[in-house]
C-alpha cells in the first residue's frame, strides 16, 4: 500500500515538473502577439516601401522572430539579388562548421638539421593559407629559428612555395580599380594582407618629400614624384606599381604643415620575390651569411610560426570587412575539404553544401565569391535567416555574435545607431548601387532578439540608402516593444548573448 501510494506521488511530481517545463520551453515568446505584430510592422513596411523604391530598382527584406525563427515580415524573399559582403557570413559560418573556431594559422620554414651553425640546403617557406602573417611575425619567427640551431651560415637560398594554391597568386578586381587594397591579392603565405603602407613626410618646402615604405623593401626601386608645399590645399597621394611589379612610382603632393605626413596603401603585386627579399634582409641582419647556392631545401620543419586562431580571422571578416581574409579562409576551405590544393571553386561548393545542410533551399544561391567581391554573388534574404536563426543555436553561436560589428561600437556600424538604446549586431556590405545589412537586433533584455536582413541593389545615392535602413530598424524596435511584453511564463533561451553583455547592460531598457 505504501509502494502504490509512493508511486502515485512519484508520478504526481514528475507531471508537475514536466508542465512547468512545457510552460518554459513552448511559451510562446514574449506574450504571444504575433498576429498583431506583424499587422503593425506591415503598417511601417508600407510607409518605407515608396522610400526605397524611389531609391533603389529592387529591395527584398526578410524578419525573423527567435527563437523559433518566426517570419513576421518579408518582401521579395525568395529573389536572389547582388549581396556584396554579407556574404561573409556565409564564409564565416562555414568555416567555423568544418574548421572549428580553434584552427590555427601557421607558416612553415623548412630545410635540414643544421650542422655546427651551418644550414647546407635552402630555406622554403610554406603555409596553406595564413591571412595574419606579418612583417613582425617574421622577424620574431626567423630569430627564433636563428637562436635554436645557432645558425651562422645559409648555404642555399630563399624559396617561397605558393603551390598550396590554385593559382598560387591571384589578384581579384572588381570595378576595374584594380589597384585599391579592397581588391587583394591572393596567396597562401603573405605579408601584411600582400600591402604595403606608404607615407610621404615633408620635407623643405619646394623640395621632394621623404617616402617611407612599411613593411621596408630593398627589392622595389621608388620613383619619388612627391612634392612639399607649404598650403594645406590641393594635397593627395597616389602610390601604383610599373608592370614588372618592381618600381614603385610615388606622386602627389604633401604639406609641410602635416608632420605625420600622407599615407596609402597598395598592393604588392609580386609576394613571392618580396618575402624572399624580406626574409634575407632580416637574416643577414640576425648576422646570417647566405651563400645563395642553387641546392634544393630540406622536408624538416625547421619552425612552424603559429598565428592567430579562426575566431580572429571571422572577428576581422565580419566586423572590419576584411577581403583579404575571406578570400584565404575560404581557399583554405577547399583544401581542408576536398584536398589540395585549395582553390576557389572548392571553397565556394564547401560553403554551398554547408548552407543546403542547414536548410538553404539550393534555388537561393549562386556564389562566385566568398568575400563578397563580385557582382555574380547572389542570395536570397530568407538565405541569411535560416543561416542567422541556425547560428543562433550553434556550439559556435558567441563566437559568431562576437564576430559582429556592433552599432556606435566598432567595425563598420560604429557610425550607425549611436546613442540609441538597442544593439545591432550585423554584417554591412555595400558595393556601387549595391546595399545590404544582415544579423541580430537586441531589442529588449529579457527577450530573444529578431533576426533582419535587408539586401537594396540598382541603388542611387548609397549612403541614403544606409541611413533609410538605420530609420526603418528604429522603427522596428519601436513596433516590437509597443506590441510584445514579456510573458512570465516566457524564459528567454539566448544561447548566442548568455548573460547580459556590457552592451545591453549600458543600452537596453527592459520593457
């Protein structure tokens, strides 16, 4: 008797715990009051549709409700259209998938076990893409090698290998400006994004001004075209390599009364011959002696120079818009997935196969580029908010959100949405007649954030575009808290925020 009366409290409990968790996990999320809100933001939607039209050809827009990524509003969802670098989410996302968010970048220097501070083979460089690798990164990396094995003399000479690659270097241009940073050039082992920083001090007035390259370079001849001028008016720089990729020619104008001088950056159109410059330069002041001999380099790793992790490179992709970096982890996508050498194409059909994994109808995607930079790359809306409320439950879901530019705060929203009282946390691409926006909006403290992708092309007037898309998500958050309250029955999941971000802390009020 005592036994069956145990059982029936048993049960009676676990009933009770298993209704209080079906009140917490199937609540509908902040009050249940949906129809209505979707009645009011198609009320605004109305009011900016005639907006965007007079601005832009075509304009698609997609809202998501989470956790359960319920659409609430959308407008020409399902039309593939130009999307600039939101792509980069797509890259991202992929990447973390098949790479893991720990995956290190790291550049090999390989030769043979050196012998009483004698190196008899050449030195080969060799990396399957590391985006990070700078000209102090080898300075550091070379004089470690240097005091391990007590080096004092290089039989052989510098290689740099490229094959990891296919092609082992490639300039991307889009727009025919070909020679501006934003189209990069592509290798699997790079200084300093394959740029260089030049700056022209003043000197006298009436005189040449002083160039200065950054990473330094014997190996370029700089035709200095500069001139100092006393007036602040009428100054520039333009810097541009001659066809053989060795002589620089530098010309413009600068002001003496600029002390830090003119600064620009260009690509470095031939990699290879510039780190074998580099790394002998930076040996030979180590107190190396090369011999330069024709003899072939060793397969032993002599140092594998580690940089930063996958996390770092989404933070600079998504945030700062990093081409250079988007092109080589998704090169490096391919290699890692299909075998080398890594290429684009291989990258590209990773990405894909990763987005019709998760749901992305195969009719939503054509992609020619990774980074974005391409005029080919097309994607539905609703492509990025499957992608966006899939990320939401990821095991990589914070460092996704991390990645983020935020709005007043960093990357290329820190001059969208000051001082307003929510978060936006989303990727920006624009290109010529070409704007887009896509990622979170953390409306409310105790809520799930909605998820918004907006994609304008055939645009005039860009920048009245970006600001047109900064009024309408003002306007969104207001139709959110006028017409969803928090249900107590509704404990918010937020996998991807956790806790209250300093953020959220110092901006978001609890309605």
């Amino acid at each position: 008797m005592r036994e069956k009366r145990s059982r029936r409290l048993w049960i009676w409990g676990l009933f009770v715990v298993l209704t209080s968790y079906q009140s917490v996990i199937f609540a509908a999320p902040a009050g249940g009051n949906e129809p209505f809100l979707k009645y009011r933001l198609k009320e605004v939607w109305r009011g900016y549709l005639p907006l965007f039209t007079a601005r832009c050809g075509i304009t698609a827009l997609q809202i998501r409700l989470l956790p359960y990524g319920t659409v609430v509003l959308s407008h020409n969802d399902t039309i593939p259209l130009t999307t600039a670098s939101v792509t980069k989410l797509f890259t991202s996302s992929a990447a973390l998938h098949y790479l893991g968010a720990n995956y290190r970048f790291f550049t090999d220097i390989r030769g043979i076990m050196p012998h009483k501070g004698i190196l008899s083979s050449s030195l080969l460089l060799y990396s399957y893409g590391n985006p990070f690798w700078t000209y102090e990164d080898m300075k550091t990396c070379l004089s470690q090698m240097v005091d391990r094995y007590g080096i004092k003399t290089l039989e052989g000479r510098i290689f740099v290998n490229m094959s990891s690659f296919s092609p082992g270097v490639e300039h991307l241009c889009i727009d025919n400006r070909c020679s501006m940073p934003y189209n990069p050039v592509i290798s699997p082992l790079s200084l300093n994004f394959n740029t260089l920083k030049v700056t022209a001090l003043p000197g006298k007035i009436g005189g040449p001004a002083k160039i200065v390259l950054d990473p330094p370079s014997d190996f370029l001849t700089v035709q200095n075209r500069v001139l100092t001028t006393g007036s602040s008016k009428n100054v520039g720089l333009y810097a541009g390599f001659k066809e053989d990729g060795k002589v620089l020619v530098v010309k413009g104008r600068v002001s003496a009364r600029l002390k830090r001088g003119l600064s620009v950056e260009v690509n470095i159109e031939a990699p290879s011959t510039f780190i074998e410059r580099a790394v002998l330069k930076e040996l030979g002041g180590l107190g190396v002696k090369t011999l330069g001999k024709k003899i072939p380099a060793g397969d032993l790793v002599l140092i594998r120079c580690y940089g930063p992790t996958l996390a770092d490179a989404i933070k600079e992709m998504n945030t700062e818009s990093n081409n250079f970096v988007a092109e080589i982890v998704e090169r490096l996508l391919g290699l890692r997935t299909y075998g080398p050498p890594g290429t684009r194409l291989k990258g590209l059909r990773a990405i894909e196969e990763y987005l019709y994994g998760i749901g992305v109808p195969r009719g939503d995607l054509h992609l020619t580029s990774g980074s974005g930079l391409s005029r080919d790359n097309r994607a539905t809306v609703r492509a990025f908010e499957i992608l966006l409320t899939t990320m939401y439950f990821d095991r990589n879901s914070r460092i996704f959100f991390n990645s983020l530019a935020k709005n007043g705060d960093d990357g290329t929203l820190k001059r969208y949405w000051k001082g307003d009282d929510f978060v936006v946390a989303a990727k920006t691409g624009t290109l010529r007649g070409v704007v887009g926006l896509s990622g979170y909006v953390l409306w409310d403290r105790q809520n799930d954030p909605f998820v918004i992708t907006v994609l304008c092309n055939d645009c005039s007037e860009t920048w009245k575009v970006k600001r047109l898309i900064e009024s309408f998500v003002r306007d969104v958050v207001q139709v959110f808290r006028e017409n969803l309250k928090t249900s107590h029955s509704h404990r918010a999941i937020r996998p991807m925020i956790g806790g209250n971000t300093r953020l959220e802390r110092n901006r978001i009020p609890t309605t």
